[in-house]
C-alpha cells in the first residue's frame, strides 16, 4: 500500500509522445481500402486497366506520324515535327511559320492550321517538345507512381511491405532531377533550337500555344537572330489548359485516358469548344503510350511558376524590338478574360486580338487563327520588302 503516488501518476497518465505521422494502425485500414478498391476496379475493367497489349493507334494518329519525321538530335532527346510546304512557290518568299504547342496539343493539334497557312503560301511546321505529342517521352525513372508499382508487383505488394517493414511505401517524392531537367523550359528551348536546326528552317515567325510560353521565350532570348516575330496563342506559363495534374491522381489519371467519353468531355471542359471523338480518339492514344502519361504530367509540374512576361519582353534590345502579336479567347471564361488582360499589361504596344475559339483554337478556330497569323507574316515580309528596297535605292 507504500504506493509511490508519482508512479501511480505516472501509470494513469501514459507520456503523451506524438505518433507518428502515418502509423501503422492508420495506414492498415488504408492500404487494405486501397488493394480492395484496386482489385474490384481490376476485376470489373480488366481491359481499361491492363498495362499490356497497347491498342492499335487510331487512324488519324497514324495518318500524323506518317505525315511527320522523327528528328534524331545530338544531343537528344528526339523530337516529333511536322512540316506542312506551300502548295506553289510564291514570287516573294516569306519565311516559315514555327509552331510550338501546348501541353498535351502536340503538333497533331495543329495539322489543319499547318496546312491552311500553306494553302496561303507559307512554309508552316511545329514541333512536338520533349515528351510531348510524338516526341518520344525520357527513360523511365527507377522509381514509377504507386498505382503503377501495386498493378506492376501485385496488389498485395504495398500490403506485405507494410507488415515486413512497419513502413509506409511510397512515403518518399521520386528525386525532382532527371525528369524535371528533362521538362524544363530551357531544356525543351534548346531541344526545339537544335530540331530548327535539323529542319533547315532559317530564321522563323514563332507562334507560342498555351504552356509553351517559358520554353519559346527561352528559345527566343537564346537564339534572338533566329526569330523574326513571335505571336502568342493563349500563351501561359502557370495554367495549361490540359490539367495535367489529373494524369497522376491514382486510378482517377488512369481512367480519364481509358474512356474515351470522359477524356473527350474533360477535352471540352478545358481546351475546345467541340472536338469530334476521332479527333479525341487521336489525342487520348497520344498520351496513352509507354510514358507518355508520366510525361505529360511532369511537363505540367516542371512549368515555371515565376515566369514574368513583362520582364522577359524587356530582358533585351532584341526582344524588345520584336515584332509581336497576342491571339486571344475572347469568350473561354471571365478568368481567362481576365488572364489575358494580365497579357495586354504586360507587352504594350502589341497587337492584340481577341478570337473566337477557345483555349486550343487551332482545333476549334482553325481559319480564323490561320488568316490572322499570314497576315500579320505578310505585313512584316511587305515592311522587310520595302525597307530592303528603300535600302538598295536610296533617293537621290
Ligand atoms: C523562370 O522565370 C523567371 C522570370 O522570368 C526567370 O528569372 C527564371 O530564370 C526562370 N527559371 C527557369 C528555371 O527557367
């Protein structure tokens, strides 16, 4: 009965030690909700969920990746591009037209207006940027997402290493390096610099789409005497239209890409106005392939956040005497409204149009976007023509 009262204390009032940040207790119920959720999904939709037996490539794709060349560049990585010639020589040759699309457009978004700038006399190409559209996507990284190491390993994978280890697999970020220097704009500035290159395109008027803001200004500022315009199509660096943050959402990124009703509506929700479901088809098998999921999705995380359009104009003599011009949705959103003030704000004296398409209108606004862009080209091959002349003959 000599009870040491402080033990007694002691004893009623465990030491309160914060747990851990995901225990065991917690993570069990956890993983077994996981594997459960994993294996009914794998027993219902066997053939959506099969990482196997790739499906054929729909026929619009095939048409695009014959129509193209696979550009092997050193250093890599190998770049998809497509060039569309003008069907006559016209008596003044204007220089190309280079496109670079958004995330997840790809130049198979872009085929029509590759052709309409041509059947109006210009050499129009684009280019697909690392990973993107038919470019193909960097060597896997050692370590792949959850979902991918549960259906590669078995389902019960996670669940054995919980009870073998005590641990929470997964815990740790895949090391932000190879991929992201693969993704960042610089990179894809200087791949898309050497695929120019291997085109023998010579100097261009660069048309940037959506995401590839940061990639076509670097592209800009590193090789100023190689563009001759630049014209902006719904142009940012922090918000593609594709949601590529979808593509790494566990089962969910999986599912938007195997049904092709819920890949073609988050189409419409986000980049066109209509899209017919070949066309969708095309796109979806596009992103479908051996890392190209993965590829989209960290082309996404690897934009840069703090890219500022004002400071990058007037980052130099060159650029800031660039000609320029801003092709924008006038009817996507209020948001997107919005963003496209920001844009006007921050290049005074640019041209600035408002389209009807919405925020790939290359797809949706083809015609429209195409006229737009050969007359803004041919108003500065006409001012090159008659300076150039003005030049030869001085007035006497
Ligand atoms: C991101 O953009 C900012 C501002 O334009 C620039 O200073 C910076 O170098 C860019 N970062 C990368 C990694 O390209």
């Amino acid at each position: 009965m000599a009870a040491d009262p402080a033990a007694a204390a002691a004893a009623q009032v465990p030491a309160r030690e914060p747990p851990p940040p995901l225990s065991i207790v917690s993570a069990l119920p956890f993983w077994f909700y996981l594997t459960a959720a994993v294996s009914l999904l794998a027993l219902l939709l066997p053939h959506l969920l099969s990482p196997h037996a790739p499906p054929p490539l729909p026929p619009l794709l095939r048409r695009h990746l014959s129509a193209g060349r696979l550009l092997k560049l050193h250093p890599g990585p190998d770049l998809f591009a497509l060039t569309s010639l003008p069907a006559s020589t016209p008596a003044h040759h204007p220089h190309p037209v280079l496109v670079l699309p958004g995330l997840a457009a790809g130049s198979f978004s872009f085929r029509r207006l590759l052709s309409s700038l041509s059947s109006r006399g210009l050499l129009a190409a684009a280019i697909d940027l690392p990973g993107q559209g038919l470019s193909p996507p960097p060597p896997p990284p050692p370590r792949t997402n959850p979902l991918r190491e549960i259906l590669d390993r078995g389902i019960f994978h996670a669940f054995e290493h919980l009870v073998e280890t005590g641990e929470v697999p997964f815990q740790d970020e895949p090391a932000p390096g190879a991929s992201h220097s693969f993704h960042s704009p610089a990179e894809a500035a200087a791949a898309a610099a050497r695929a120019v290159d291997a085109l023998g395109l010579g100097p261009v008027h660069l048309v940037i789409h959506d995401s590839a803001l940061a990639a076509g200004a670097a592209l800009v500022s590193a090789n100023p005497a190689a563009v001759l315009s630049v014209t902006l199509i719904d142009a940012t660096a922090t918000l593609p239209a594709f949601p590529s943050a979808v593509l790494g959402v566990p089962v969910l990124g999986r599912l938007v890409l195997s049904v092709p009703a819920l890949f073609r509506g988050l189409m419409r929700l986000c980049c066109v106005r209509g899209m017919d479901a070949q066309e969708a088809d095309a796109h979806r098998a596009a992103m479908r392939g051996e890392g190209k999921r993965d590829a989209v999705f960290e082309a996404g995380k690897a934009m840069n956040q703090s890219f500022d359009l004002r400071e990058w104009r007037t980052s130099s003599e060159e650029v800031k005497s660039l000609p320029m011009m801003v092709l924008w949705s006038g009817s996507w959103s209020d948001k997107w409204i919005d963003e496209g003030k920001k844009v006007i704000a921050a290049l005074p004296g640019t041209k600035f149009v408002y389209h009807y398409g919405g925020r790939w209108p290359q797809v949706d606004a083809c015609e429209e976007i195409s006229k737009l862009i050969s007359e803004f080209v041919a108003l500065l091959t006409t001012a090159d023509k008659s300076t150039e002349a003005h030049n030869d003959h001085p007035v006497s």
